[in-house]
C-alpha cells in the first residue's frame, strides 16, 4: 500500500458492520465485578496486621536507645534537630548542583525538639519533686548553658556506645534526671499521647512521632526487620507475605546501585533522594513525550504488538505489514 | 480485617537474593501474573469479534 493508499485508506469512513454499544452497562458490569473480586480476596487474604510501634515499645525493649536518644533531642544533634526545612534552620537539606529546593521551600513545618520531644510532654505530667526541679533548673538556665550541659552528657554517652550505665560522671546540670524522666513516661504509655496531642478533637498528625522514631534505632530496626529499607529495594514491599508495591521497581531499582547507594558519595550519594526524584521526573518526561521523540515514537512499526492483538482484523481486511 | 488466610499471610516473608538485587516471593508472584495476563491478552482471540467479524466479512461481500 503506497503512502497515498494508505491515507485514502485511514480517511474512508468505516464502512463495515456497526453494532449499538451500552458504555453504562460495560462500566457497571467492570464495577460489579471488581467488587465482588475485591470482597473475596479481603476475606481471603485479610490486611497486614504488623502491631503498632510505640514510644512504649522502645523504652521498655531498648530504654538505653530511648534514653540517648531523648538526650540527643535536647543537645540538639538529632537527625530531626539537624535535619533543615521544612522542620528547622540547622542544615541546609539536599540539593541538585546550584538547586537548593529543601532550602527555598523554607521551614513550614516548625519543630524545636527541645521543647516539642522532650520539655513539653513531660510538662503535662504528674511529676516527682526530682523531675519538676529539673524542669525548673532547666527552664531558668541560659540557652549557653543549656547547650553545654546537653552535649557534654551526649558526648559521654557516645564515648560509651550508648551504654547509659557506664556513663562518666560529670556535670550535666538536668539533663540525665530530664531524660531519665521521659523515658519513665514513655515507659507508662504516656508520651504516645502527648505527642500526638494537637489540641484538636481528632488527632491525626503524627509527624512528631515519626521524626522521634526516626532518631533512635527503634523505628530502624523494625524497617531492617521487615525487609522495609531503602537500600533492600523496601520501597516495593509490605510488611509480612503480602504484596507491596511492585510498580515502584524502577524508583527502588536507583537506591541499590552507584553512586545513589552510597551516602558518602558526593554530589548525588549524599543527594540521592533529590537526585533520583529528578532522574524519575526525567523518565516520566520521556515516557509523556513519546508520540514526538524520533525513533521512539516509531517502535511500533518495528515491534507491532497491535498487530498480534488485532490481528484477526488485519487479516480479515488484507493488510500486510509494510516492508522496511 | 482478618482474612481466611491472614495468619499466613502476617508472618515474615521469603526473599530471593543475588547481589544487589531482592524481591519478595509475592511480589515476584504478582509480576509474573500480571505479565501471563499482559501475556494472555494478547494472544487470545476475542471470541465474540470472531462471530462479527464473520458478519462483518459476510455484509462486506454482499
């Protein structure tokens, strides 16, 4: 078929058989069926039922942990409290060569883990004379002060690998009583509730939370546990044997390999969530623009999947495929 | 929601492993069915367009 045929051909009107066609009809046969399949296999399979992790959970299972990492909220070397926009000023975030995008956004989100992690919840308890001194102590001390009492303590702590018993003695103002404190309300099951305490009706913001969790190992080890990982392709999967996100592969697929695999790597090791975000953004770019990128938007003729599903009318019409 | 099959399906799950690549047997089940259904799709005539097209081909001669 010359070109001219063929777009004589692909500008004729249809002139075979025509048959009415219920789009209503089709779209609630579509819907019935899906739910049907949708009830049946939730009554097969069920939901993942992993048991919540708690503030409770932590100090009781590993108090030392909690403990250190209460100290490092109020020294201020948390990841959160290093961590820049949207939670704070204290690091300048991931970047793209001259794209400071984290930066520009600016801080939305405000959290001083001082007060909000530590300070703060244990101000809304019944306290010991000990801990109200402390708090006392604490609240009438200088930022200088506070400072250097806090790193002094998270410094021993370091030095000892976490071991909170084999801690040197020294001078750290309030700090051990303060932490020592909250990992007694975390112990409790109080602090899950004051930290998700918004002063709202419904509570639904668990952003404290989940940076508090993510300070510590706790929240780590429960990730590494369940094969969740950034760096084990866990953006893919669910907890237990149910499926996960297997369409995610391609954006997991950059986190296992170099240089985005490697943190120390700079640029892009030490920017990889940038990095990758970008790389995907440019993909999904190249997948919209297909119909107009030279080469690409040919596939077709050269792979002719169409062909093998319509194939029934191509060969009922006569049409070959054009030679090369 | 607790499903028939939940208890099995809460427990850990069985990871296939080689060098930097890992996928779950699940997940790996689900790719490999929705490819035989890509699979499947593609090669199966469609039974009701084969009477049409009969139709079709019939009304073409006359």
């Amino acid at each position: 078929m010359s070109t001219a045929e063929k777009e004589i051909f692909d500008a004729a009107p249809w002139k075979g058989k025509t048959k009415k066609y219920d789009f209503v009809r089709e779209g609630v046969i579509a819907v019935v069926v899906v739910t049907v399949l949708a009830i049946f296999f939730s009554l097969l399979f069920g939901s993942p039922d992993e048991p919540p992790l708690t503030f409770k959970g932590w100090a009781v299972s590993n108090s030392d942990n909690f403990y250190a990492t209460a100290v490092q909220e109020l020294a201020g070397t948390s990841g959160t409290a290093t961590y820049g926009a949207p939670y704070n000023e204290n690091g300048d975030g991931l970047n793209i060569g001259p794209l400071w995008m984290q930066r520009w956004a600016g801080v939305t989100r405000p959290i001083d883990t001082v007060n909000d992690f530590v300070i703060a919840p244990l101000s809304t308890q019944i306290m010991s004379s000990d801990i109200a001194n402390a708090l006392a102590a604490w609240k009438a001390a200088s930022d200088s002060q506070k400072t250097t009492w806090a790193t002094s303590y998270d410094d021993a702590i370091t030095k000892v690998e976490g071991k909170i018993s084999d801690v040197a003695a020294g001078d750290y103002g309030p700090v051990p009583v303060l932490a020592q404190g909250l990992t007694e309300m975390a112990k409790g099951g109080a602090l899950d509730a004051a930290l998700l305490s918004q002063g709202g009706f419904f509570q639904t913001d668990n952003t404290k939370q989940i940076l508090f969790f993510g300070d510590g190992s706790y929240l780590d080890d429960a990730g590494t546990a369940a094969n969740l990982q950034g760096g084990t392709w866990g953006m893919m999967n669910e907890t237990g044997r149910y499926p996960g996100q297997a369409w995610l592969w391609l954006y997991s697929f950059w986190y296992q390999i170099p240089p985005f695999n490697n943190e120390e790597s700079k640029p892009i090791g030490a920017n990889a969530d940038a990095y990758i975000m970008g790389l995907m953004g440019l993909l999904t770019l190249g997948l919209i623009l297909i119909p107009v990128i030279p080469g690409i938007k040919t596939l077709p003729m050269r792979i002719p999947i169409h062909r093998g599903i319509w194939s029934q009318y191509y060969k009922s019409q006569g049409i070959k495929r054009r030679k090369k | 929601m607790t499903g028939w099959f939940a208890d099995f399906m809460n427990h850990p799950a069985t990871y296939l492993k080689s060098g930097w690549f890992q996928i779950s047997i699940t997940n790996l089940l689900v790719i490999l069915l929705m490819l035989a259904i890509f699979a499947i799709a593609i090669l199966l005539p469609f039974p009701q367009e084969k009477k049409e097209e009969r139709g079709s081909t019939k009304e073409t001669r006359k």
